[in-house]
C-alpha cells in the first residue's frame, strides 16, 4: 500500500535556521576572531554595510602611484588628531574673556594629567595639519589630478583648505594672552580691508564693532563646533568622489600611452 507523505511539521516545531556562530555547536571557547566575525556578522545582518565598506576600502589603484599619494590620507590623519586632541582640550577650556579662558589653558599646560603633552599635539598638529594639505594639494596640482573628471574634487577641497587656515586662525585667539590676543585684532583688521565683505566679515568675527568678550565665544563655537562639522561634511564628499571616479593615474603613465593611440587614428 502506497504509503501517505508525512503532514509538514507545525512552524513552531521547525529546526530555527542557523544563525551566524551557531554551527559550532557549543564545541569549546570560542576564538577572538571567531567572536570578531560573530559580531561584524551580527551587524551586517542587521545594516548590510558590507557591500559599502567594500566599495570604499577595496578599490582597484593605477598603476604607478607611489608615497605622494599617502599624503590626502596623511592630511585626515592630522585632522583625526586634532579632532581627538581638542575634544580633551574642550573638557578644560573655557571661554571666558575676564581671565577664565587664560586661566583654564594655564591649569592645562602645568596641572592637567598630561595637559601639556595633548595641548602641544594639538598646537604642533596645527601646523602639520597645514603643511601636509598644501603639499596634498602641490601633489594633485603637479600630477594634473583636478582635470577632468576630478573638477569638484578639488573645488571642495579649495573649500577644505579655507576652512583648515580658518581653524588656525580662530585657534589662536583660544588662549588669550597678549600675543594671541593682539595677533587676532591684526588679522581681524586685514579681513576689515577686504573689498566689499571685508567690514561685514570683521564684524561677524568680533560679534560687532568692537572687539570683546563675546568675541572669544564665537571664536570658541566657529572653532569647536562649525567649522569642524563643515571639515567632517566636506571629507566625507570628496573622498565620496575620490572613491567614485577612481584615483588618478600618475602624469608619466598617460604620456606614454598618447602617442600610440594617436598614430593608430591617423
Ligand atoms: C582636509 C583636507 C583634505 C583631505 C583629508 C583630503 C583627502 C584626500 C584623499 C584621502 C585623497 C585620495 C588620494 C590622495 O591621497 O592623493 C584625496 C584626493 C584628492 N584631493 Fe584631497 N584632501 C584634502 C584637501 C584637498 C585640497 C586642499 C585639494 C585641492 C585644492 C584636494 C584635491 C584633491 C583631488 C583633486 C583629489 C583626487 C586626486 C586623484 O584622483 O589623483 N584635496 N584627497
């Protein structure tokens, strides 16, 4: 007698499918990497981030580049610095023209546990920060790298070289002793001189005509807060179209591939 097929289980009593891990089988501790990939496992499930982090990360590179290509990375590399060294710098500081602000970068440099070390990474990070952007930018320049399709890419990062000197310049007035605090009054006269937007630039950074105490507050917020979350915006689009078109081969690799494809056309 033909036999009847079993009825299908209820869907409570149906084995669960494996979840990320599971297939151990309880079979001994479980390994750093092994709960490294259970929890990337448990994440990517959830966010399916995966497949972004590769575009981003694995990308083919041309042919032929070489260290002067480390040098946008090595300039997001003194951002992060700067970013981890003033929000320590942040839990001491305060903006306060009647001798706190002074005061509190004081306690930082002779009483802070490690007050001075992180404030001069972040003063010495500064200058670094700067020097490693023009030379970034020298490296894109020279190899011709902002051609097209690469226009926007540079044109953002002309806005990022604004905003990193603007840094500098709103840092220095943060400790207010005589030098930061003449050196401002100086270069906030020179932007008074601009043509057209000069006096109402000069006077958004004094916070009116004269130079005060709400001054150094809104040096305080343009340093802490706006321009540093402009920075973040702004990297995050041009490496965005750093990732979408690609990384520029070097300038000598395209002059010698020229010539043959021109004496093929004519
Ligand atoms: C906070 C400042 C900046 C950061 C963090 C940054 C970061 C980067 C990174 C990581 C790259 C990948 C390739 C490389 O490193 O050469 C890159 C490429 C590029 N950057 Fe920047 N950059 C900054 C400022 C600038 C400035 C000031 C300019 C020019 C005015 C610029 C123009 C470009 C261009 C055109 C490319 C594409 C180069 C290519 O495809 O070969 N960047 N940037």
């Amino acid at each position: 007698m033909p036999r009847l097929p079993a009825p299908p289980l209820p869907k409570i009593l149906q084995p669960k499918p494996k979840r990320p891990g599971e297939e151990r089988n309880g079979a001994g501790p479980v390994s750093p990497v092994e709960a490294g990939i259970t929890v990337v496992d448990w994440i990517d499930e959830r966010t399916s981030l995966s497949p972004a982090l590769r575009w981003l990360l694995f990308r083919k590179v041309p042919r032929g580049i070489n260290w002067f290509y480390t040098l946008g990375s090595a300039t997001m590399f003194a951002f992060l610095s700067q970013a981890v060294t003033g929000v320590f710098l942040a839990m001491y500081y305060r903006p306060d023209a009647s001798g706190g602000a002074y005061e509190s970068v004081r306690y930082i440099t002779d009483d802070a546990f490690l007050g001075q070390f992180v404030r001069a990474m972040h003063k010495w990070g500064a200058s670094v920060m700067i020097i490693l952007i023009f030379l970034h930018m020298a490296r894109v320049f020279f190899f011709g790298a902002y051609k097209y399709p690469r226009e926007l890419t540079w044109i953002i990062g002309v806005t990022l070289l604004i905003l990193t000197l603007a840094m500098g310049f709103t840092g220095y007035l943060l400790p207010f002793d005589q030098r930061s605090y003449w050196a401002t009054i100086v270069g906030v006269n020179i932007n008074a001189g601009g043509p057209l937007i000069g006096p109402y630039l000069a006077d958004f950074l004094r916070a009116g005509p004269e130079f005060g105490a709400t001054t150094l507050s809104r040096f305080y917020a343009i340093h802490m807060l706006l321009i540093p979350g402009a920075i973040v915006a702004l990297i995050g689009a041009h490496l965005y179209l750093v990732t979408k078109l690609g990384i520029s081969a070097p300038p000598w690799l395209k002059v010698n591939a020229e010539p043959e494809s021109d004496q093929s056309e004519v």
